[in-house]
C-alpha cells in the first residue's frame, strides 16, 4: 500500500485538504504582493538639482499637491531658473543632473542662472516632482543620475535571496518538517517586510529586503508542500494551478493598494503586517504525513491521517491496520534507492541535449517574464492599470494552460506557442508607441510567457526520467532563479539603447519557443522510469495514457523529499562553492611597470631594474629569441592540425543498410574505385534492389536508415525486394559510398542513423580536454617549470594522437581524443609562453600575432594532406608523427628565465640570460650585477600583492557590466569560430578547398587587425564592425544554395570572426583594471571554452532544421557586436590600473597614449604562464598577459589554483533523493 492508495480511499481532495490548502497557500497572495513591490517602491519620478537657499520655496509648492497644474507650475517655476536644458536624441528637455555653476541669490521672481554663466555642475541634492509618488526609495536615498542603477539592483538582490531561500527551506523543511518551516518562514518574512519600511539607507534596505526573499520563497515553498502532500494524484495539476491564481490575484492587489498608497514606508508596512495573521491558523494545519512517514514516525503520521479522514466524513474507508501497510511499504522502498545522480543527465546525447534545451527554456520563461513584469511602468501607460493588468492576464494563462496542454496540441506544441506568442509580442512591441497600443501587445506576450512558464515545469517534469527528475527539475529551477536576478539587470540596458531589453526578451524567447520543437511530446504516454526509457524517448502510447505528471502517483512525495530545488547537503556545497576567486590578483596586472602607471601604491620597485630591461639591454627580440620562438611554436602546426581534423577524421559519406549475401557483390564494386561512373553504377545496382524510397522536403531519395525487411536471396540480376514486400527494418550494417573518403570512423564505427551526432560530440569531447588542459598545464608550469611541462605536453600529445589512429571503436576513441586535447592544450600554451617570455615588449603583439599565422598555416597545410590522405587511421598517423620531431629541439630551447627568477633560482636564470646575449652578440650590453639588481627587485616585489579577486569584477554597477559584456562576446566569437570551422564540409563545395580557404583567410584577418584597431576606429568599432559582418555574414549565407556563392559568404564570416576574436582579446585586456585583469581574462577565456565544447553540439540541430546553427551563430554574433558598442575605447587612454579607474571608464586621453596594453612591459613576464588558451585566448596578448598572471607565477588559463579547482569540482549537484524524483511535487508554481 502507498499513501497515495489512502488518499484515493478518504477523498483526493475533500474538505479538509480544501481547508487546509486555502489556509495555508493565501500565503502566495503576500509573497506576489512584496516581490514585485519594488517596481512601486521605486518607482521613478521627475527630477532637477536643489539651490539650497530656495529650499522654503520648494516646500510651499508642496502645499498644493492635489491640484496638479499648479503644483507643476510652482516647481518649474524654480527648475527653470536653476537648470539647464539638453538636447537628445533630437529632443529638448531640462537636465535631471546638472545645474547652473553660480552663486544663487534668494530667489525673485524672472531670475535666470543662465542669464550669468553657461558653466554646470552635478547636483548635490535634489528635487523631486511628487505628484505621482509622494516617496519612493528613489526620492528617499537619492537613487538617481549615477546612482540610478542601484534601485534596480535592490530587486536583483531579493532574487538572491529567493534562491537562497530555495536551497535552505528546502534543507529545512526535510529536518524539522514542513510545519514548523512554513512558520519559521512566516515569521521571518512578516518580521524582515516589516523592518525594511523603516529603513534609514540603501544598502540597509536591500540587505533585509535580500534576506526577507530567502523568507518569501521559504512561505510559498512550504505553503505549497503542505497544502498539496495530502492532496491525491489527480487533483495536483490543479492544485498547482490554484496557487497561481493566488499569486495573481496578490499581483493585482498590490497595483490597487499602490493607488491609494503613494509613500513606499505605508505601501510596505500595508503589505508585510496581514502576514501576521497567518499565525491564525496554526491550530487548523497538522504536519504533513508524508513526511512523517519518512521519518519513521507512523503514529504521529496515522493522527494527520485520521484526522484528514473525518473531516472529509470518510473515516469508514480507511484500511484496517493501514499504517501498518504504509510502513512496511516504506521500509521495502527504502532499499531500493536508485543511484542516479545529476550528472546522468549528461552521459548519454538525447538526455543531454534535452536537459540543455529545458535548462534554457526555463531560464528563459523565468527571465522573460520577470522583465515584463517588472517594466509596466515602462509603457507609457498609467502605471497602475497596466501593473494590475499585467497580473490579471495571468488568470486566463492559467486558466487556458490546462485544457491546452491536454488537447491535440499537447505539451510540446502548447509551450511552443505561448512561448512564440511570448517573444514576438516582446519584438513588436517595439514598434509601437508609448500608450494603449504598446501596453495592449506588451501584456499579450505576459500572458503567453506566464502559461508558458505554467506548462514548462509540468512538461519538464514528465520528460525527465524517475531516477533523475528531481535533479533534472532542480537544475532547471536553479537556471529560472538565475535568470530571476538577471531580469532587473537586463532593463538597465535601456539606458544605452530604449529597446535593447525586449530584444532580448524577444528574441531569446523566439529561440526557447523554437528548441521546444525538439523535445519529445509527452501527452499520452508513459512516463519514462529508467535512464534507458528517457534516452529512448517517448515512442509508445499506452492504452491507459498518463496524461500529466500527476498521475505518477507514488513518485512525488514517497519519502518526504520535495522537489525543490537542490536540497540535499551535496547540492548547498556545490552553490558555496560555486565562487572562484583569482589566486594572486596582484600578478594579474598587466600593467605595473610601465611610465603610465603614475603613483600606483603597490608598485615600490619601479625605480629598480626589471626582466624587461635587461631585455631591452640585449635585444627584445635578436637571433636567440627568434630561434628560441620558432623551435617551440611550430608546434602550433601540429597543434591545429589534431584540432581541426576532425573535420576530415568523422566525414560523412552516402550510406545505405548492407544485404550479408551479397557481401562480395560490394567488394566487387571496390575494385573499380578511381571510375566514378563504373563504381557509382555497381553500388547502385544492389542499393535499388534492397532499398525503399522515403520523400522528405518534396525531395524523393533512397533511405540511408532502412531496407526492405525480406529474406534475400543470392543476387541475381533484375532482383528487386521492393517487388515482394513493403514491410522495412532498420539497417543492422551498412554498404558505405568510398569515392570520397575510404575510411572515416563514421564508416569504421558505423556512426550513422541513431549514432550519427556521436561523431559530432567526440569533438566536444576534444574540448572538455582542451579546458582540462588548460588547468592543468597552467598550474603543472608554476610547479615544475616551464620547459619540463612543454616537453610532457608534447610527449602526451604525440602519443595520444598516434594512439588514436589504432583504437578499436569509438569509445576508446573519444577518450584517447579528449585526452589528447589536454595535452594538444599543454604544447600550445607552453610553446607560446616558453616562446614569449624572453621578447621584449615592444615586439609581444607581433609575436602574439605570429603564431596565429602558424596556427594557420597548420590549418592549411590539414586540408593538403587530407586531400592526398583519405584515409582516417592513416591521416590521423600522418597528422601525428612529425610531433616527435620537436625531441629534437630540447638542446636548443633552455628554461624560461622569468620563471626561474620567480623560483628565486638566479643562478640558472643569468646563465640563460647571459646565453641569449651571446646569441645575440650583445653580451658587452649587459648591466654589471644585474642580476643582483633582479633578484632585489623580485624581493621588494613579493610584498606588494593586492588583495582584488574574481568577485570585484560584479561588486560596481559598470565594472559588472562590462564583465558580463566581455564574456558574452567571447564565448559567442569562440562558438561562431568554431561553428564555422567545423562545418565547412556543409557548404556544397569541394571538402578539402572550402577548408583550406576557411584556413588561408584567417591570415589577412590577424594581418588586417593590428593597423585597424590603431586606427581613428578603434578596438571598439573595429570590433563591432569584424563581429557584426561575421553575424550578417552567417545569416546571409542561409539565402545562398550550397556551392560557390554560399562559400564565399560563409568565408567572409570566417574572416571577419578571425580578427573580431584577436581583437577582442587586446580589447578585453586593456578595459579589465590592473588588480583584476589576470581575473577577468580567465573568466572570458573560460566561457571561450565553454563554448568550444558547444558549437559540435550546435552544428546537430541542422538536423531539425537546415539553416538553424547559421542563424543561431549569426544572430548571436550580431547580438554581442552590438553589446560592444556599450564598451569603451580604449585606444589612446591610460589603461585603468585601479578598481575605481576600472569603474569610472576611459574619460581621460593622455598626452603620452598608450595605444595597446603591449606597452605594458612587465607584469606579463615576471614569472607566470599566459593566458593564452587558443583561438579562445588569443596569444596576441599584446604583451599584457603573455605569462598571465605574471609577477608571482601563477598562470591566468582559467581559474587555475586551488581553491578555483576546488569550486570547479564542487560545482556538481547531486539530487539528494532521485528515487522520489517526482519532479510534481512543487508544480508549475516553483517557477516562478
């Protein structure tokens, strides 16, 4: 017996879960009211700068509030005379920051400061039109002109703490019960609503409006939980819709009390004090028996049970010795836990790509329709009426949902149209002017975003698998939570451009309503309860359909553990230590030794000798470095080459099911390999005979996936199953076309049909090895130094790539390849740093820029030798061998004298020193005891370390967005680089041509890009340009048939990527302050990894729709082009060597520019690893990163110390309980 059987028994839903629930979930209505008060409490009014002598003369206007034209009249009155006008975007308006510079007198009347000066000056204090709002926290705390953002971000902190709130209540309610924790949870959500309306500043106000969300989401959470664990199976789709309705209903509520309450301290006391009430209905609600079953207290359990049953009059159908049934059916589940964890979602590619593909569309519906909601204000209509109407047209999306989900239209194409509804209604709204019009379409989108919202959680929770549902639905949640805090950030950006946030509302939801289209439909069919029936799919309808996830009806509270979130002690330590701060941010600096530095505090040695001088002493860059660089950088041939291959490595060619009799027949064919016509004939004559025709797009071809299911005899000619049989099967083998490609492991591993997007995703796995590279050699480089750790990397490298050509299938494979990518990571970097670390800095941009052009080269003289080589097992071999040429090198190439010095082990470092001088033929310029002089400078050096880390870079409103900007921008130029990389073989022509162009035009755009960012344009403008023609580029190239013309657009994307991702990185470089440069190039780099590890697995959607990946590329690509334009310039300026230069901007241009940060001669070398990564690290560092973290030798690939691989591996969330899984216990309710 299950509780649900009972539940069944005494009523699903009778009166007293009625009661109960009431009781308990009216609780949504306050929660709705004081989460989305902020957009009433700071609310925006009209402002000018105060003459504090006329300050009696302010206050008599407020005397006649009430009467509108007179009260303006008065206060413009003194606005006029005090405050200059200003002109933007073609209209004329009196300025909110500044005023007059001038000494004011009493005021008369027909006074004008502009009559005497035309000089201004900011506002020490304001005045504010009150009208609308008699006070808001705006007016109060002065949250405007530079301060304007941190009312926003006040919102963004309470969503912190409603994720807070999901992970601790969740915890809590499973140790104490959900009793006492919905209280708990009431108490300190009346308490903390109450205090904050007496709040004297700011930062107080947001701390307890931040703690009072961990409250508010604890309220509903548990409200939730304990009006729905006594509610049966069939009634919880409801039950989850009625929780809604209330915090509808709390939304609408607060737009009428916000009309008649104008000051925020009322607005929010009005609000928090009828919470207090619900201390009322203690003495109603009992703990919840499906938790104290699971802790093993039946007796306290069977008490709710009956007490359950008699006030539902049907105490005469409860079982004899029913909690005996219970127990004994608790104590059997117990041992059958599953032990599936969070990271099965990921281990096999359906899962995967669906768990991906909801994590987003949660992420979406969350931020979309958070955006909404919080910008009525914005519509030009009275604030008020489209507040309650936003909140109103929930009721009907709510209400529509439900039949909508169960009808024809089902879940997939539900979601899908709301979800479309949504974003279009967010694009076109943009046309329309501020008024009725613009509201009208606004809240049609709020609407289809709210029952999209509504349908996502039922509809995720019946995809994902039992075992897993709980970390597939936590997961999810902790993505909608993200977004949450992201929403109010995003509706800054319309301070740079008014439309910029519903472009992004709009268009990412467009893209989330597309993706549904990918995910199986759900209605009707069986819930898949095993790892392997998730992976399968939703196939088969089952006679007795389980239309919702509430019919699976033992899963979701059999145990006590609700769905929440993540709320098991694995999950909380994942979210603590999911903060990764920079190791040594002081090494980070890129910019502590040169003349531009000025009086910085931390930098006592700028008067005594550094590396670099010496350098410059003996040649930055003479005859021993370049021998030195191009030893070791040749690798960066090989390196591109084992990167890139698989391009060539996982080809696809035509392919059909084999027939076994007639096995000799195809070998036959082989033998006329090299005549097209004849070889192409032979084939073709056993395909038509076993092979059906399938019509897809109006086209008509033979099947690539199934033959004729008959018994086939011996070939004889005129044979044709199709005569005898229309019955088919799936291929058990496979007849491969070999003209182009011999052997690819698509042919050898039989990659094709059900397995085709494995060849795709063995790539990715090549990039997880690429990221775990660059981890690994930084800090291996920091230990054992620089040239040991370039020499394992190259014997790894070589080994793991020959071993490769010899694996027998293609899991051995993929591991060796992923392996090999660490390794291949391993050679790049060092070579570049081992390379670098003895150039001067006047010559780092060109060497950053040479071993680009090596890179290509590789790239380039890859597709030469795939011409030639068809062949995988050979090509691979080929692509390998010369690796072991670089052993070679090892007499030539010394220890990198820069981190011998950080090693204090001057003795080696001068004989390396003294060696590149009399290689150079410069020993006589060598300084007497310099290295003396070196080794006092790298002493009075260690006790200057800065204390900056990774979260200074999110601590101030600009610095913030600068940073989220930045790492946009490369991951997306890192996913287009390698989306169109790796797909040159999908644009109809030649294989081999289209890739080496894809190769060759890389080297005009490195060469092109160094003259272009010194010119008039800019990093900035050069970088919108390259990045906007590489996204129009993508997006044009889906008009063009395939062939010449689809090509040449594709390769002006190419190009134009190649130099948006070179410039960036200078560009990153030079806009990140000195303390956290080394910081914020390793988090950019990092989601450039990321995205390496995503564009393979992008690239497969071209099999739900043809020109899907080229528009996801390019209109990402045109998205993060026009992002730059928010970022500065910062050719000519002092680069910012403090956090607080770092936040103010480039404002200021010097007498003495700084045209790159190349010119930052020192803090690259003194002792650390570049960042270089490549492609997603450009080693056109430009001399600022070139050993990345630098002074201390740490190296910036990432987040490379400890505590930073520590966060990294704790970053792994593990769902406490995945047998119960239900992923229905919260309903779509938890969403929000």
């Amino acid at each position: 017996m299950k509780f649900d059987d009972i539940l069944k028994a005494i009523g699903e839903f009778g009166p007293y879960q009625i009661k109960v629930y009431f009781m308990v979930c009216l609780i949504a209505v306050f929660v709705a009211a004081n989460q989305m008060a902020h957009v009433f409490l700071s609310a925006q009014s009209d402002h000018w700068c105060e003459v504090p002598v006329w300050a009696d003369e302010y206050e008599s206007c407020e005397d006649l509030l009430g009467n509108d034209a007179e009260y303006l009249d008065c206060l413009y009155r003194y606005r006029n005379a005090s405050i200059p006008l200003e002109t933007e975007d073609g209209g004329t308006s009196y300025s909110q920051c500044l005023q007059y510079d001038t000494v004011y007198p009493e005021y008369e009347e027909g006074f004008s400061a502009g009559n005497g000066t035309n000089e201004t000056k900011e506002c020490e204090a304001w005045v504010y039109d009150k009208s609308e709002y008699t006070n808001t926290i705006r007016t109060d705390f002065d949250l405007v002109c530079d301060k304007k953002a941190a009312a926003d971000l006040s919102q963004s902190a309470w969503f912190v703490g409603v994720l807070v709130g999901s992970l601790v209540f969740g915890q809590l309610s499973d140790l104490i019960g959900r009793f006492y924790a919905f209280y708990a949870a009431v108490t300190g959500l009346f308490t903390l609503c109450t205090i904050a309306a007496f709040m004297p500043n700011y930062w107080s106000f947001t701390l307890v409006r931040s703690t009072a969300g961990i409250f508010s989401m604890g309220s509903f959470l548990l409200a939730f939980v304990l009006g729905t664990e006594l509610v049966g199976p069939s009634r919880r789709v409801l039950a989850g819709i009625i929780i809604e309705l209330f915090f509808a209903l709390g939304y609408m509520l607060l737009a009428v009390l916000a009309y008649f309450i104008r000051d925020w301290r009322v607005l929010q006391l009005v609000l928090a004090s009828p919470i207090c009430l619900f201390f009322l209905t203690i003495p109603f609600v009992s703990e919840s028996a499906r938790w104290l079953i699971s802790k093993q207290r039946y007796d306290d359990a069977e008490v709710v049970i009956r007490k359950a049953a008699r006030g539902n009059k049907t105490e005469e159908k409860l079982p004899e010795n029913f909690i005996k049934q219970l127990k004994e059916t608790e104590e059997t589940r117990s041992g059958n836990d599953q032990s599936a964890t969070m990271l099965d979602l990921f281990k096999t590619p359906r899962l995967r790509l669906t768990t991906i593909n909801l994590m987003y569309n949660w992420f979406i519906n969350s931020l979309v329709y958070y955006g909404l909601s919080l910008s009525t204000s914005d519509l030009g209509s009275n604030d008020f009426v489209a507040f309650f109407i936003s909140g109103a047209v929930e009721i009907p999306a709510y209400l529509l949902c439900i039949p909508a989900m169960e009808s024809r239209l089902g879940r997939k194409y539900s979601t899908m149209g709301f979800e479309l509804l949504g974003g279009v209604a967010c694009i076109v709204t943009i046309f329309f002017p501020l008024g009725t019009a613009r509201t009208t379409i606004a809240m049609i989108g709020k609407f289809g975003i709210s029952a999209s919202f509504a349908l996502i959680y039922i509809y995720s929770a019946e995809i994902f698998p039992t075992p897993v549902r709980t970390a597939g639905m936590g997961i999810c949640s902790m993505f909608a939570r993200v977004s949450g805090i992201l929403a109010p950030i995003i509706l800054l950006l319309d301070e740079y451009w008014e439309p910029l946030p519903l472009i992004i509302f709009g268009s990412t939801c467009i893209v989330g309503g597309l993706l549904v289209f990918f995910l199986p439909e759900t209605r009707g069919m069986k819930l898949p309860e095993t790892l392997a029936e998730g992976e399968a799919g939703f196939k088969l309808e089952v006679k007795d359909p389980m239309p919702s996830v509430s019919s699976d009806v033992s899963s979701v509270e059999e145990g006590g553990k609700s769905n929440t979130g993540f709320e098991d002690d694995e999950c909380n330590k994942g979210m603590d230590g999911d903060v990764i701060s920079s190791p040594d941010p002081v090494q980070a600096s890129g910019q502590d030794e040169t003349s531009s530095l000025g009086d910085h505090p931390h930098l006592a040695t700028l008067d005594k000798m550094k590396f670099d001088d010496i350098l410059k002493a003996i040649g930055e860059f003479g005859p021993h470095q370049i021998k030195v660089y191009t030893l070791v950088n040749l690798i960066a041939v090989f390196v591109a080459a084992n990167q890139m291959v698989h391009v060539f490595l996982s080809a696809q060619s035509d392919h059909w099911c084999e027939v076994p009799v007639w096995t000799d027949e195809y070998e036959s064919c082989e033998d006329l390999l090299g005549n097209d016509a004849e070889y192409l004939d032979c084939l073709y004559r056993y395909r038509n005979a076993s092979i059906p025709l399938e019509t897809e797009d109006g086209e008509t071809s033979y099947s690539q996936c199934l033959q004729y299911d008959t018994v086939y005899p011996e070939w004889e000619e005129g044979f044709s199953a199709g005569n005898g049989t229309n019955m088919t099967k799936e291929c058990e083998a496979w007849v491969y076309d070999k003209r182009e490609y011999t052997r690819t492991i698509r042919t050898d591993f039989d990659l094709v049909c059900d397995k085709k997007a494995a060849a795709d995703l063995s790539q990715s796995a090549w990039f997880v090895g690429v990221l775990v590279g660059s981890l690994v050699f930084g800090q291996l480089s920091d230990v054992i130094g620089r040239f040991y750790t370039f020499y394992i990397a190259v014997t790894g490298l070589f080994i793991l790539t020959t071993a490769a050509a010899f694996m027998p299938n293609y899991w051995s494979f993929t591991l060796v390849r992923s392996t090999a990518g660490m390794f291949n990571m391993g050679c790049y970097l060092l070579a570049f740093v081992l390379g670098t670390e003895l150039v001067g800095p006047s010559k780092r941009v060109l060497a950053g820029i040479i071993i680009q052009f090596i890179f290509a080269v590789g790239y380039m003289i890859l597709a030469v030798l795939a011409y030639f080589i068809r062949d995988w097992r050979v090509l691979q071999l080929v692509v390998a061998a010369p690796i072991c040429l670089f052993f070679l090198t090892i007499p030539f190439v010394s220890e990198s004298a820069r981190w011998l010095i950080s090693k204090q082990r001057y003795d080696e470092a001068e004989a390396i020193i003294r060696k590149a001088a009399k290689g150079n033929k410069a020993e006589e310029k060598l300084p007497e005891n310099f290295m003396k002089q070196l080794k006092e400078t790298e002493e009075a050096k260690s006790g200057n370390n800065q204390s900056a880390t990774m979260l200074d870079l999110f601590r101030t409103p600009r610095l913030r967005l600068m940073t989220m900007n930045l790492m946009y921008n490369w991951f997306i130029n890192s996913l287009v680089y390698y989306g169109l990389s790796l797909s040159t073989s999908d644009l109809g022509s030649n294989d081999f041509v289209a890739f080496f162009i894809s190769g060759a035009v890389e080297v005009p755009a490195y060469i092109i890009c160094i003259p272009a960012i010194e010119s008039r344009l800019g990093r900035k403008y050069c970088t919108i340009g390259f990045e906007l023609l590489g996204g129009v580029a993508c997006l044009l190239t889906v008009f063009f048939p395939l062939g010449t013309a689809r090509t040449t657009v594709a390769m002006i994307g190419k190009f134009a990527i190649s130099a948006s991702f070179a410039i960036i990185y200078i560009y990153s470089a030079e806009i990140f302050p000195t303390p956290v440069r080394t910081a914020g190039m390793g988090i950019c780099s990092m989601f450039a990894r990321v995205s390496g590890i995503l564009a393979p697995m992008i690239l497969l959607l071209d099999e739900y729709w043809e020109p899907l990946p080229l528009i996801i590329f390019g209109s990402t690509c045109i998205v993060g082009g026009l992002l730059v334009f928010f970022l500065p310039e910062t050719r000519g300026m002092k680069l910012p060597e403090t956090l607080a230069e770092g936040e103010a901007g480039f404002e200021l241009e010097v007498k003495d520019p700084i045209p790159s940060v190349s010119s930052d001669v020192s803090s690259l070398e003194e002792g650390g690893v570049s960042n270089t990564g490549f492609k997603d690290a450009l080693p056109s560092v430009n001399g600022d990163d070139i050993s990345s973290v630098g002074e201390g030798g740490v190296s910036n690939t990432g987040f490379e110390d400890d505590e930073g691989k520590k966060h990294m591996e704790d970053d792994v969330i593990v769902s406490s309980d995945p047998e119960p899984a239900s992923g229905y216990d919260d309903t779509s309710s938890l969403g929000k």
